[in-house]
C-alpha cells in the first residue's frame, strides 16, 4: 500500500465512512475501508479546490482600470487558448474556450504537484488520465450532435460516398474510441515515467541531479497539459466541421 498524503489522510477521517458506504452499495468495496479514498483522487480534489478558490479570488478581485497580478496572468492564459482555439478550431470556437481552458490548467497543476513536497502527482496514475480522456470524449461528441444532430454526426461518420461507408463508418468509430486510449496512456506514461526517474536517481546522487529532474518535470509538465488542449481542440475541429 502506498503512503498515504496528509490531505488524503484528512479526507479520509472527514469522508472515509460514506465513501466507503457508498463504494459498498456500487458493489465495489475498497481494500481499505478505514482509507477508501487513495491519493490519485485526494491530489485532483485538491487541484480542483486549487482552481475553484482562485477563480473565486480572481471574481472578486476583478477590476478594469487596476488589474492586479493575477488577472494579467489569468487574461495571459485565457488569450494564449483563445488564439490556439482559433488556429485550430476556427470559426466559433470560443464557444470552447472554458472547456478546453479549464482541462488545460487541470492537467497543469495536476502535473506539476508532485514536484511540492507531501503532494503526488495524480497524472501519473491512469485512472486518473483516463477520467480525463473520457470526459474529453464525452465532451466532444456532444458538440458533435449538438452541431449536426444525431443522424447528421452518424451520416458525418459515414462519409460522403455511401458505399465506403461500410468501410469508414467503423474505422471512424474505432478512431474516435482510440482517441480516448491514446490521451489517456501518452499523459500517464510521461508523468509515471518522470515520477519513477526522479525518484531513482534522486536516491542515487542527491546533490544536483534532483534539480535537473525537477526542470525536466517542469518542462515535460508543461507540454503534456499543452498537448492534451491541443489533441481535444483537433477533436472537436473535426467532429464539428462541415466537410469530413
């Protein structure tokens, strides 16, 4: 069994009697029922609580002739998206702006928590990185049906030649389900890895080396949160366009 973090603790004294009630009567009990709560989810709890509390902050902090640190960061972010969205998506896509912009800044802080000491990092978890993906998929497909209609998306699926659509229609769709495999294992497996070196080579040569997998942490933080707006922006690009 893993070490169990201080805020995962905290969760578990304060929920870990109704989770594990509630794991029970979904048929699904947890190994620990004095713990059923691990630390992949207490860690995205907390980077959710993270987001909330400063998109809070940032509400009521909100000002036009003296914008303060924060905004000009969080106005930074929010231009940085837009212009990606616009790149790739084209012609309303501000439409998607907080769902991409929001799974941006998730991922992010999801990445770069097991660099702060007592915290880990639940990306490097593939339950976690699949929650992820499936929401993108869901997200995605609902813009898709919500553009063309349901029978529009199907005949989106097929194709424009009938006949070739007994050939595309099921590539489309092992595609589209593919997607959700390829966001999830490319995220876990960078954030796991890193995780696994770090931990290694930081036990052999303390000195100097830890910083360097720290930088790299960072970096590899960085552009794994910046892949995962991007591939989900080409989605919904493709499944909302006109022409296939």
């Amino acid at each position: 069994m893993e070490h169990e973090l201080w805020f995962t603790a905290i969760l578990n004294k304060v929920l870990g009697g109704p989770v594990d009630a509630m794991l029970n009567r979904l048929g699904a009990p947890a190994a620990n029922a004095a713990h059923p709560i691990p630390n992949y989810i207490a860690m995205e709890l907390l980077a959710a609580l993270v987001i909330l509390t400063v998109s809070l902050v940032l509400r009521r902090t909100l000002s036009v002739e003296s914008p303060g640190t924060l905004q000009h960061a969080m106005e930074s972010v929010v231009e940085f998206v837009g212009n990606m969205n616009e790149e790739v998506i084209g012609h309303g896509s501000e439409r998607y702006l907080a769902m991409v912009g929001t799974l941006g800044i998730f991922i992010l802080l999801c990445n770069i928590m097991g660099l702060i000491p007592t915290l880990g990092t639940p990306t490097g978890h593939v339950e976690v990185t699949l929650g992820c993906a499936v929401a993108v998929f869901i997200y995605y497909n609902y813009q898709a049906v919500r553009q063309h209609g349901v029978f529009g998306y199907l005949k989106h699926l097929w194709g424009p030649v009938l006949l070739m659509g007994f050939l595309m229609f099921p590539i489309e769709v092992f595609g589209n389900l593919f997607r959700m495999l390829s966001l999830s294992v490319r995220l876990y497996a960078n954030m796991f890895v890193g995780d696994v070196l770090e931990s290694v080579f930081t036990g052999l040569i303390p000195v100097g080396i830890p910083a360097a997998f720290m930088a790299l942490h960072l970096f590899v933080s960085a552009l794994q949160a910046y892949i995962f707006m991007l591939l989900p922006a080409v989605y919904i690009s493709l499944s909302t366009s006109s022409e296939h």
